[in-house]
C-alpha cells in the first residue's frame, strides 16, 4: 500500500507541475515527507489519504489538473467532489485562493456544500521540498502550517458534531507533544535561556516553539480561529480534553492526561501570543 500512495503523490505532483499549478501535501501523510521530521519523532498515525491544497484561480484550473489525474488512472470518488481513488490510495485536492474562495470559504459546484480554507494561503505559501522522495518534488506543509490547519479543521468538525475531529484533536496533541525533539534539535533546551521568553520545562517546552511558529505564520483571519480554540479548550473538561483523554480505562488515568492536556495548551498559548507580536 506504501508503494501505491507514493507513487498517487508523485503522480500529482508531476501532473500538477505540468499544468504550472501549485500543489502543497497538507494533510497527515505530510508526515512521511517533512523534512522537519527525523528519528528523534515519534511515528505519525498512517493514513492512506493524500490531502493536497490547490492554488489556482478558477474551477477550469482545477478540473484540468483533476482531467490530468484521471488520465492517469484516477478514479473520481461519485459522493466526494475533491476525492480521487486508484487502488488504495486516495487523494483528496482542495483548491484555494481569493479569488476561487472568497473570505476563506469554497462553494463546490455540484454539491453547492460549503468548506473552510482558511489558513490555506499562508500554510501553504511556507511548504518545504520534501528531501525524501524520487522523482518529482513534494511540496509538504510545515510543521506549523500543519497545526494551524488542525487548529482550524477541529473547530470546524467540532461544530459539525463530525466524529473526525477527534483526529484532529490527536494530531494537535502530536505537535505539541513532539515538536522539536528530532535529535540533533537544540531549541528545547535554547528556550531555558531564552531572554524575552525563559521557558525551563522540557516536557512542554516544544510546545512553546511550535506556539510560536504558528503565532508569526497565522493571518488574522486563522488567528482569529486559534484565539477562539485556546479560550474553548484550555478548560479540563472541553470538548478538546475529552478528546484528549479519550479511551483510557481509568478515570485518574484520564485526569493526569486532561492535565498534561491544559499544561501543553498553556505552553502553546505562551509562545503563540510571543509570535503574534
């Protein structure tokens, strides 16, 4: 299965590039190519589902590189506008900009369903080349552009009553737990003395950092969506930590994580408002 999501992500990528269209991975699979990931993470959750954010400026651009995938052996997904199927591999394309979603909203037109893209401009503008791959270069969201879209996408999901935000909600809790702690990463220990913002807790410290990538990287618009995150999840009892602490046997297990949960959102909550000045 490895084998065939690789090569849809290269396929894009190639087709994408062909068509002089910007595509940037952004989804969870980012994490098999971020360059910002090495042995001292912990493994990502799998997924079989290849997220790509789309620049262009009209539904024809789009379709031309959805035609071009299609001639390579795609397969449209019949309930999903933006989803794509070839063998295990799926490959969802949400398009973005101004002009194609206005204000941050898309309109598919078939469907007429509405989604939420904002944050996609700035996440995407910050995508690294990804350095493991052959062939065609994989634009892959940051660490940062990741956790801002989470951010957003939980929210979202949340008021849905979708049952994925709880995804989300673990892979919020992935980069605050894990951020900076690749092995050959200084910054954790940096921030014990760090002038403007003294941080001596290594636990939470990544936390700190990567609150402080999203800080300078949102717009205000997405700011506006993390402003109202923090001030729904930081209590131990929101629908973040429960889903935080979500499948543990024991009750006093559970509260020690809703606990862990609160002290990592207030670490990012420090080093997110330092970013935003």
């Amino acid at each position: 299965m490895a084998d065939e999501i690789e090569k849809a992500v290269l396929d894009v990528c190639e087709a994408a590039e062909k068509l002089g269209i910007k595509v940037v991975l952004v989804g969870a699979l980012m994490a098999r190519y971020s360059p910002e990931i090495d042995a001292g993470y912990p493994k990502f959750r799998g997924t079989n589902d290849a997220d790509f954010g789309v620049a262009v400026r009209d539904w024809d651009s789009y379709r031309k590189l959805h035609d071009a995938l299609l001639a390579r052996g795609f397969a449209p997904n019949p309930k999903i506008e933006h989803r794509l199927h070839r063998g295990m591999a799926m490959v969802d394309l949400i398009p973005y900009s101004s002009k194609i979603a206005p204000g941050g909203k898309l309109t598919w037109p078939k469907s007429d369903m509405t989604i939420n893209v904002v944050g996609f401009d700035e996440a995407c503008a910050a995508a690294r080349a990804a350095a493991r791959s052959k062939g065609a270069k994989v634009p892959v969201i940051t660490a940062a552009g990741h956790m801002l879209l989470k951010i957003i996408a939980f929210l979202d999901r949340k008021e849905q009553e979708h049952p994925k935000y709880r995804d989300d909600a673990r892979d919020i809790e992935y980069w605050l737990r894990h951020y900076a702690s690749g092995e050959d990463d200084p910054r954790r220990f940096e921030l014990a003395g760090h002038e403007q913002l003294k941080h001596e807790e290594y636990d939470t410290a990544g936390a700190v950092l990567i609150g402080i990538e999203v800080g300078k990287l949102a717009s205000p618009q997405a700011g506006a969506c993390v402003d109202r995150f923090l001030k729904g999840s930081m209590d131990l009892y929101s629908p973040f930590q429960d889903a935080f602490a979500a499948g543990l046997p024991f009750e006093e297990d559970a509260e020690k994580k809703r606990g862990e949960g609160q002290a990592l959102l207030r670490a990012f909550k420090k080093g997110y408002e330092h970013g935003r000045r």
